[in-house]
C-alpha cells in the first residue's frame, strides 16, 4: 500500500541550463508564470505574460544541460497573444520532440531540438484559412492540431444573437519530415458553435464549454473520437446523453447535433467547473467550485474522485491538478492533496510554504512525483515492495520525520523545523534517542547492547517487545511478498491480524481509522477473522456469544471518531466497519454483538453522556444503518432488522418491532414480543396493550391468544377505559346496522367479557390503600383503657 514520504528538495536549479535565470523569471513579477514540461521531462517552458520586462516572451530550459542554442521568443503588443505551446512527437533523425508555438491569428512556428546544435526554427506556418478567424483553444492529439477558432461575421452591425454561435472547431495534420513540416487540410469537426476549451488524450479530444453564458449549451460537455469520427455528448449530471457518428459536413452543424437531446439538456443542472486537465489514463478530471472532483471516461460515464475543502475554492485562486501512474496530485492554496485514483482515498495533504508550485513530467517514475518552486526542486517519493527488505534507514528516517511534524504543530515560531536542525539542535532527545535505539536494535541484532547509553539501554530494555513485535512484522511484510501464490492467503491473514491489533492497540484516529477502512476493504475474510480474534468473539456452552475483549479494546471499537468526525471520501466508524463484517460472514451473531455492546456501554459511561456512543447515535441504530446500506434486500434482513430493533431493549425501538411485526402478521410472533418486553416496564406495557387492543378491535386475528393477552392488562386501565379504546378502533361499517350481522369478523361482546370480569373484580387501588384497616378483627378498635 503506497504511503507518501516528506517533501524534499532535490536541486536548487542547478539540473537546468541558465538556472539562476530561470529562478528569477519564477520569482518576477504578480502574476504567475505558464510553466510546461516536455514529455520526457528533459526541457522546461516559461511564458512570462504582462510583467516587467514589458514584452511577454517564451524561454526554454534545459535539464542535465549542453552547450548549444537557447529557445528564447519575444513579441511586440499589437502582435496577438500566444494561445498554446504544445510538444508533437518527430522523427528520430530530428529529435524525439519538436515544440509549435500557435498564436491567436493562426501562425505558428515549428522549433525543433538537436543535442548538438540546440533549439532550431523549422517552419512557419498559418493554421487558419481565413484572414478574421482568431483561435481561442488549441491542443495536439497524436500527429494532428485541433483547435477552436472563432469566425466573426462579415456583417459588423449584425445582430449578435443572431451570431452567437460564431465558433468552429478544427483539426489539422501536422507531418514533421527530415525535409520540413507540412499540414494537412482543415477538416471541420464541428461547426456553428459556442467556444469550447479543446483538451486532448492519447485517443479522444475533450469539448469543455469556455464561459457559461448560454443556458443551454453550459450544461454538458462533448467528446470528440477522431478514429471512429463521432462526437459523444455527455452531462456530468446525467452521465452519457448521445453519440452521433459524424459521416459528411453537414452532420457536424452544432444545432443539428443537438437536435435530438434538447428537451433532455434542458433540463439538467450548468456545468460547475472550477478547474479541468486530462489524466493520463485518458479521462477528463474537473474541479467543482465546491471541491468536488470528478472523473469524466472517453465513453461519457462520471466517476467521483475525491473532495477538496470547498471554502478554499471560494477564493477563485488556481487548482493545478496532474497525475502520476494511479496517483491524482492536486495543489490548492498552498496545499498539495495526494489522492488514490481508484479508491479515492488520500494518502498526504501537505501544507507547503511557496507560493507557486508547477509539476515537472518524470517518466518511466510512477512512484515519485516532481515540483518545480521559486526556491528549488522538490520530490515526493512513495515507498515500493521490494524496499520492505531493507526497513533500517527508511524506518529512522520515518523517526525524524514524524517528529518534525509533531514538534512544528507544538511550535510558536514560523521558522520551519527541519531534520537537519532536529538532529543538530540538541533539544530534542525524544527522536534522537529513538533513532539510536532502532539503529542498534536493528543493525546489531546477534550482538549485545554496546556502544549506547545507559539511558538508551533502560529504554532499549523496555521496549524489547514493541521491538520483537516489530520486527516480526516487517519480516512478516517481507514473506508476504515473496511468497508463492499457494502460501500468500496464509501469510495475509496473519498479516491483517497484526495490523488491525497494533491499531487496536493504538490510537484509532482519523488516519489509522482510513488505514483500518482499506484493510477491510482489500481483506474482508482476514480482517473479520482478525477482528474475531481481537475482540476473543465466540459462543458459549448455551449458544450465547461471549467477547473477551479489554476495556481499552472496547473504547476503540464503540468510542472511536464518528462519522460527523471523520467526513467523507467513503471512510466509516469502526463499529459500523465491524457490523458490516458481522452481515457478510456471520449475521446471525449481529444482534448478540449489538447486545453485547450496549451491556459494555452501560457499564463504561452514563446514559446519555456525550463521551460515549449512546450519547450520539444509539449502537443498534447506526447497526441498522449499515443494513440500510445493504444493495439487495431480503427476508434474512427483514427479520434481522426486527433482531436488532428488540436487542436494543429500548422502548422505542420495541413498539417499533412491534408495528413492523404486525404489519407482517405474525402474530404469534407479537404476542411473544408482547408477553416478553412487558414485563420491562408498566409504561411499556401500557403502550404494548393498547396498541394490541386497537389491533383486536379492528379484526379476530388475535382471537386465539386472548388467554395471553388479558394478563397483560395494565393495573391503572378500567373498564370504562378498555371499552373507549374499543369502540374508538372499531371499523366503520358501510352497510346499515342489523341486529344480527352475518359477518364472521365483527367484535362480541363474549370476546371482551373475560377481559372485562378480569378488571372489574380486581381489588381497586384505593381499596388496597385500607385493606389492613379492613381485615382487622374488630371494627372500630376497642377503647384503651382509662390511666387514674
């Protein structure tokens, strides 16, 4: 499982060609520069825009750098402004790569590198074919340009309604040869449109709406299939609206496109997209403004990533988003968000002290992620398998790191603490002493304690078994992945263990309890056999499930972060992670642990008390929840809710079984409920007699178990009361009232009259106030005798 490593810096601009130029072109001027990366990584391209010098200009660096021409374009202002630099693939014999630089008219100049002789201009070349158009987007996909150009009517006083579809999106084949450049024809891919942003991926071309001024044209998004020449509508609200293949010319009229899906689009919630860049899987990645990001496929499906902290985009500053084999890295207001891909978990969010960040292309490292700043070249490394083997330097270097983070959140000062100053302040010995006990422990195993501190060897002595434990672990880590197929399900299992113990053991936190999410989710069957064995789950002679569990154990399982606590991206509480475990592999056993839970809660906190579970959300509650949750639904988890709802003993939920089961009529089933949880309390038991003699009333269902029911007869009810709630749920009849019904379902009074003597002929309350004063012998007592 990947885990992200500290920030480091790398170079200081010294891998570039021109480095100190190149660090006070990143560090002039407000407004950010355009940096881009070629492909392999090896060039770097800056557009420095409106700032001083006054002439914007596009310079190129170098990496690992040799002597030969440099790259550098300046223009005047009344020339247009520059709409794209893009990198198109080229012969071996000139290079792996040649840079066209498109401006907003249409020309565009093809640049080229020799390792010898530097950057060379090959061509210049006019992409437009008419004088007026203006290119607002372009992209490259494959050896082709597109690009989105507007063309203004001939008419100047023309009524810009009637124009506001003035737009037309291009393609155009850009051959570079060992003799020069030559285009290909202008093909239209879609015409009389609104402007698009066109984004391009190895195999299709993104139509992303550049402003949200027309209603109906700012609520989806098109995708361009070059191969197969079809345009594909899509709504991230709806997912896939339509696809078109587009056979002639006159197939690629906007309006004819849209012809079918009007009523469809019209309905459907604008775009809201803060933010966009391609992936390189191929699929469109788009930032809401209210951090939502979202996948969107070439086939039109949607798929949600992750959620950034949406007041940050409130501000309107940048997103830059880019990603690097299955991870998606994100920099927002200073904060650099690493995200899983696939499980849209996040594995880092670091707060960075620079202002501008830019990623750097580093193929062929899909585990390491590169960031170009005003002060340097900074790395993110991820750790791989094979480096489990050799755990010694990763592990102190761990040590430290964590450390820096622990004492800067302590800190008052805004100065940054480092390892180096760490190490070297003499202040703080916790790390350092911890360093040098793993360093012994670990390189020193067959030998015995030498060369340390007395200090050092106490604390080496008391953390022998933390350290045993470790290392068993990580031998156990390396096993796993050097094990046959026949033998890793063995060694998972008794990995999982280990794992969900030592988090057990330790503090369950947002990030432990997202670590514990991932365990379950990639091991079901070992986490609930870990889990079982943690909490000592089985049955007892009787058939009862018993736990054995430690009280710390238990404040883990029940008082852990709540899921108001943890937020979103799909982590849950740990009861519930339990709960889910307890209905894939044994749900019989759920209600039990509901019930033995509540027995522990009542032992450990008050009631009601906020520390505890019960003080939020009731524990067969947020149990229900997570069969709610179930995708299928089934008879096994009707009568598994009803389970949960008795187990909790609380009145309310009992009545509410008590409906369901009467919903369901079973009534042998109700009056089992009833006989047994009225013996709780006398107000339960008023309520579970009232409701059943209502139901009586209304139908002869419960004729059988009138014997049953009659006892159950709370002492405060008399006869007068019982036949009110009779006849208030009597049925209405519609027919006129005879003396003699043929129905066979109506109400007796022969049916009421064992209730009815049943209350009549108990003692009244006030009688039993007297009843000594009535059963003595005399009456009234005998006079005392008179003292002379």
């Amino acid at each position: 499982m990947k885990r992200a490593r500290m920030l480091r810096q790398v170079s200081d601009f010294s891998d570039f060609s021109r480095g100190h130029w190149l660090q006070e072109l990143l560090c002039q001027g407000e407004e950010p520069s355009h940096v881009q990366s070629s492909p392999d990584g090896q060039h770097l391209l800056v557009l420095q825009k409106s700032r001083p010098p006054p002439l914007p200009r596009v310079v190129a660096f170098q990496r690992h750098g040799i002597s030969g021409a440099d790259l550098e374009r300046n223009w005047q202002p009344p020339q247009p402004a520059l709409v794209g630099l893009l990198f198109l693939q080229s012969p071996v014999a000139l290079g792996s790569w040649v840079l066209a630089i498109v401006w907003e008219h249409g020309r565009t100049e093809v640049w080229h590198f020799v390792v010898a002789m530097g950057w060379q201009l090959l061509q210049t070349l006019e992409l437009c074919q008419g004088a007026r158009a203006r290119i607002v987007s372009v992209c490259s996909q494959g050896a082709s340009l597109v690009w989105c150009e507007e063309r203004p009517p001939l008419d100047a006083h023309s009524d810009m309604s009637k124009c506001a579809f003035r737009f037309c999106v291009c393609t155009r084949a850009l051959e570079v040869g060992e003799q020069g450049v030559r285009l290909g024809t202008v093909r239209i891919v879609l015409h009389n449109s609104p402007e698009y942003q066109v984004l391009a991926s190895p195999q299709h071309v993104f139509l992303v709406p550049a402003a949200a001024s027309f209603a109906t044209t700012s609520k989806f998004l098109l995708i361009w299939h070059p191969e197969k020449a079809k345009l594909t509508i899509t709504a991230p609200s709806a997912g896939f609206v339509h696809s078109k293949v587009l056979r002639s010319s006159s197939e690629s009229d906007f309006r004819k496109l849209l012809l079918g899906s009007v009523g469809l689009l019209s309905g459907l919630a604008p775009l809201d997209i803060h933010a966009s860049a391609v992936s390189n899987s191929g699929g469109l990645l788009l930032v809401s403004t209210k951090g939502a990001v979202n996948m969107v496929e070439p086939d039109g499906t949607q798929r949600h990533i992750f959620d950034l902290e949406g007041a940050l985009l409130a501000q309107e500053g940048p997103v830059q988003l880019k990603t690097f084999g299955s991870i998606l890295a994100c920099v927002l207001a200073g904060v650099l968000y690493l995200v899983d891909q696939n499980s849209g978990r996040l594995l880092e969010k670091k707060i960075l002290s620079m202002k501008e960040v830019h990623f750097l292309e580093s193929p062929g490292e899909e585990d390491s992620i590169q960031l170009l700043t005003q002060t340097g070249i900074y790395s993110f490394s991820f750790s791989k398998p094979e480096d489990s083997s050799r755990p010694e330097p990763c592990l102190v270097e761990m040590v430290f790191e964590e450390a820096c983070r622990y004492y800067q959140r302590r800190s008052l000062s805004s100065s940054k603490l480092t390892v180096e100053k760490l190490k070297k302040g003499g202040v703080f010995q916790a790390p350092v002493a911890l360093a040098a006990i793993l360093q012994h422990s670990l390189h020193q195993k067959q030998k015995p304690v030498r060369g340390l501190q007395d200090t050092y060897a106490k604390l080496l002595s008391t953390m022998s078994l933390e350290l045993q434990s470790y290392m068993s672990l990580e031998l156990l880590k390396t096993c796993v992945v050097c094990a046959p197929e026949s033998e890793v399900e063995s060694y998972c299992e008794e990995l999982v263990e280990q794992e969900v113990s030592r988090v057990l053991h330790s503090d369950v936190d947002k990030d432990n309890l997202a670590y514990l999410n991932s365990v379950f989710a990639s091991f079901p069957k070992a986490a609930w056999k870990a889990m079982r064995s943690c909490l000592q789950l089985q049955q007892n002679g009787d058939g009862l499930l018993v736990a054995r569990a430690t009280p710390e154990v238990w404040k883990k399982v029940l008082g852990g972060p709540q899921q108001e606590e943890v937020g979103q991206n799909g982590v849950v509480p740990l009861f519930e992670l339990i709960c889910t475990s307890f209905l894939r592999f044994k749900p019989k056993w759920l209600p039990s642990f509901v019930e033995l839970t509540q027995q522990y809660v009542s032992v450990s906190w008050a009631y009601s008390s906020k520390e505890g579970p019960e003080g939020r959300v009731p524990l067969y509650k947020r149990a229900l929840g997570v069969l709610a949750r179930k995708n299928k639904r089934s008879e096994a988890d009707d009568e598994m809710e009803l389970e949960l709802l008795l187990c909790s003993k609380r009145p309310k939920a009992v009545l509410q079984a008590l409906h369901l089961l009467i919903r369901l009529k079973r009534w042998q089933r109700v009056v089992e409920v009833a006989e047994k949880f009225s013996k709780l309390s006398p107000l339960l038991n008023k309520e579970i007699f009232t409701t059943l003699l209502a139901e009586f009333a209304q139908h002869r269902e419960l004729d059988p178990y009138l014997d049953t029911l009659w006892p159950l007869c709370p002492a405060e009810l008399t006869a007068s009361d019982i036949l009110t709630m009779v006849l208030q749920h009597l049925p209405r009849s519609q027919e006129d009232p005879v003396p003699f019904s043929g129905k066979e379902n109506q109400l007796t009074v022969g049916l009421l009259k064992p209730l009815l003597q049943r209350v009549v002929q108990r003692p009244c309350v006030r009688d039993e106030m007297y009843s000594d004063a009535l059963q003595s012998p005399t009456f009234p007592p005998p006079t005392p005798p008179r003292e002379h």
